[in-house]
C-alpha cells in the first residue's frame, strides 16, 4: 500500500514538475500581436524571431519582404544542398517593435508562421534551425522535417513532454504556433532558465508515439500521391469512378494491400492500380499465389507484374 501511494504522489509531483516547466496557453488571433509586443517590451535580453515558410505557397514570404523589408533574417536553405531552391526556403527573422505592421498581418494563422523569443543571437539561430532540417525516424532513415512550418511545429510540440520540448528547442523560452484550421494561436511558455545548451550536431530523433498526430496526413498525402500516379497510368478507369467514391475506392485499395504485407509506396501505387482494375480480390488470382506477407513482398509482387503482365 504504501509504495502504491509513493508511486501515485511521484506521478503527480512529475505532472507538476512538467506543469511548471511548460505551459500551453490559447490566444486569439487579435491577441497576438499584444501578446508579441509585450514579450518585445519585458525582453530582458531576449529577441523576438518569426520562422516564415517560404517553401510554401501561403504568402507568408510575400508579407515578410513588403511589411518588413529592412528585418534581419537568413534563408535556412542557403549553404545546404537545397540552395538551388532560393528564394524559396524557410527563413528565419529577427522582428523588433518598428515591424508592427508585420506583426498584424502576420497574426492570420493561415500564412503557418512561428514565432519565438531567445536570448540567442540571429547567427546561432541559423546554425540550430539548419541543424533541425532533418530529423532521424524511429526504423532510421533520415527525411527532410518541415519543422520551420508553424502548423506543423504545433502538431509536434503538442505531443511532446516539457523535457523533450527543452530537448527539441533549447534555445527558445517562448514559441507562438498557430491552429491550422482555426483562427487560434499556442502559446508554448517555458519556465526554467536557459543556461547554455549544447545543441548535437546530429539530427533530431523522432519517437513512435511523436508521430501519431501526423498518421492522418501522412495518409492523405500518400492518398493523393497514389492518386495523382494513377490519373497518369489508368485515367480512363479513374474517370468511370464518381468523384465522391474516388477517394474511398483508392483508400480500400490502399487498406488491402497494406494487410498483404505490400509497403513500399510505389508497391502500394502499382497495388491500388490493379485492385481499381481488376477488383478488390485480385490478389488470390494464382498468379500472385504464395507471395503476400512475406519479407519481399513489394519485390515479388514486382515480379509477377513483370513476368506476366507487361
């Protein structure tokens, strides 16, 4: 009984341990602007940045150069291999109270801007945003993270703990996020000290369970992607499907191959093509017997393709 109890008060003292580091406060998009001039105002030594996707096309750059023009900022792209891609790269930028104008313009939470105070200069802000272009998956791969976009860095701050949020960004105290869909924007407040972090130079390691508030658009995306594939390799059956069951047809198509063991995407697009041509029990046709939920599924399911059918 009493290690019991001992465990249920260490649990609570965790939650307010974490409650006391973090806080996660919901403005309106009208108290956004206040809420920035005042953080401008109490500084004490700190900045105030925004983080504009200029990857985009949400008119978030376009605000930056006509509203803020004489801002500090730097392209995250510029010397990385993505450079090619300029002007169109994240940017990070260092906004003071003479940017106002940019401040309102920018408080409309469709553009997907971040914004976020530290006592840390504009250089070292660059060398730490860079540093998190990528990040390494729990089967590890290594992939491009969005992290820059501020609907997508409120998703993963919210299923982060306080101690991996301070792990993730050591270098802010406050983070503004915005609501995709919603004309709200999270106040992520930090109350410990920053003292002087030591930011690794490898990328950034998401977890499992950091990834389920994506698992919904990771599908849509894929979804579309496989979509978009099969408009170019079978439109003709495509267009006999009503646009309302389109989706649901391919998703059901997605669904099945993926209980075939099928995972590689351009596997689960060749799938989808031939459940939408064939129907949905194509795959007991014994020119695909013995290959399903097998280590080299997507390979043999390749080569059956290969063999007798193109």
């Amino acid at each position: 009984m009493t290690r019991c109890r001992n465990s249920y008060i260490a649990s609570k003292v965790g939650q307010l341990y974490n409650r006391a580091l973090m806080e996660r406060l919901l403005l309106k998009e009208s108290q956004l602007r206040p809420a920035l001039l005042e953080h401008l105002e109490q500084a004490g030594g700190e900045s105030l940045f925004a983080l504009v996707d200029g990857t985009a096309n949400s008119g978030a750059l376009y605000e930056l150069f006509r509203y803020a023009p004489d801002a500090e900022y730097h392209p995250l792209f510029l010397g990385t291999e993505h450079e090619p891609c300029l002007p169109h790269s994240p940017y990070v930028v260092m906004i003071d109270s003479t940017h106002q104008d940019f401040m309102h313009r920018c408080s409309d939470t469709h553009l997907g801007i971040a914004w976020f105070t530290s006592p840390y200069s504009l250089n070292r802000q660059v060398d730490f945003w860079q540093n998190r272009l990528y990040c390494r998956l729990p089967e590890g791969s290594t992939m491009l993270c969005r992290f820059w976009n501020g609907h997508i860095l409120n998703r993963y701050l919210a299923a982060l703990s306080a101690e991996q949020h301070r792990a993730f960004l050591p270098l802010t105290n406050n983070v503004f996020t915005p609501v995709r869909g919603e004309r709200l924007w999270h106040h992520h407040a930090q109350h410990d000290a920053l003292s002087s972090p030591t930011v690794a130079s490898d990328s950034w390691t998401i977890d499992e369970a950091q990834l389920q508030p994506f698992v919904a658009e990771f599908k849509r995306i894929q979804l579309n992607d496989i979509e978009a594939a099969l408009w170019e390799s079978i439109p003709n059956v495509l267009d006999r499907i009503h646009p309302n069951l389109r989706s649901h047809q391919i998703s059901a198509g997605l669904v099945s191959g993926q209980q075939r063991g099928v995972s590689y995407h351009q596997a689960l697009s060749r799938y989808v093509e031939c459940y939408l041509l064939w129907g949905e029990h194509f795959w007991r046709h014994r020119l695909f017997e013995g290959i399903w939920n097998k280590p080299d599924t997507d390979k043999a399911f390749f080569q059956c393709l290969l063999d007798n059918i193109e």
